[in-house]
C-alpha cells in the first residue's frame, strides 16, 4: 500500500488506494492509475453485499464503475450509470469531486459510498429512491444553481 503523507505529493491513484481499507475495500490488483477493488457495502440491514469495482485514477477527476456489470445495469440514465458505464455520482460540473489530497479523497470514497447505497435501494423500488435525482450531462450545473439560490 502507498504511503501517502503531506511532504510527497500523492497522486489520486496513490490518495484512492490508501483510503480504501477505511472503507471495506480491498484493492485486488492495481495497474499504474487503475485500480481494480472489492468493495463490501454495508446495507441499514446490516447485510454485506460485495462490489467489484474499477476506478480509474489517471486524473483527479477518479471514476468508477463495476468491472462487470453484475450487481448495476451496464448503462441507465435513470440510474446514473453512463454509456461507459462509469457511474455519475454527483453535479462534477457544479461541485466537482477532484482528489488532490486525503480529505478529498474520503469525500469521494464517502460519495462512492452514497451512491451505491442509493443503487441497492433503486434496485428495490424501480426508481431512483430520494428527491435528490440529479440532472444529466451540463444541465445538472443550472440545477444545481436553482437548487443553490435563495427562496423567493
């Protein structure tokens, strides 16, 4: 495991990796900024459902998706899995999720966390379960002013 400390400037496939024990995952191979990880999502049921998952770290916008699609659809709007199959876990165009350094990078394993937990519930309903659905693409940045701006 990388060590990661505040005089070497940690890459974010160096900041992702460190954070992931914190987070039940372990990472099962890792090639240069690609990671391949077992997540264990720990359900309100206390039931333990495992993630394989790809991040890819060669910027510090990182991204995930399922190695395979088994647990997620392959591709769903609704969803918010992308045609690439990279899952779109918040507004990046309004609140961008960079990992620069440790905070940053327990935000997004938090995000990553969230969201998936957001995925085993969506899989329950048939819909996306809250109210904080998401806009796609660049209209998710005018939504998320609306949504910033105060009441009238």
């Amino acid at each position: 495991m990388p060590r990661v400390n505040d005089s070497v400037a940690a890459t974010p496939s160096d900041l992702i990796e460190a954070q992931a024990p914190a987070y039940e995952a372990s990472v099962l191979r890792r090639s240069g900024d690609q990671i391949l990880v077992e997540l264990r999502l720990r359900r309100a049921d206390g039931r333990i459902v495992p993630y394989r998952l790809q991040i890819d770290a060669r910027t510090v916008a990182v991204m995930a998706k399922e190695e395979m699609p088994d647990r997620l659809p392959a591709f769903c709007l609704e969803r918010h899995i992308n045609p690439d199959g990279n899952f779109c876990m918040n507004w990046q165009g309004a609140d961008p999720l960079y990992v620069t350094d440790v905070p940053a990078a327990q935000r997004w394993w938090d995000t990553l966390l969230g969201y998936l937990r957001l995925q085993e519930r969506a899989a329950k309903l048939g819909r996306w379960p809250n109210r904080e659905a998401w806009a796609h693409g660049d209209a998710a940045e005018h939504q998320h002013t609306a949504y910033a701006a105060p009441p009238r």
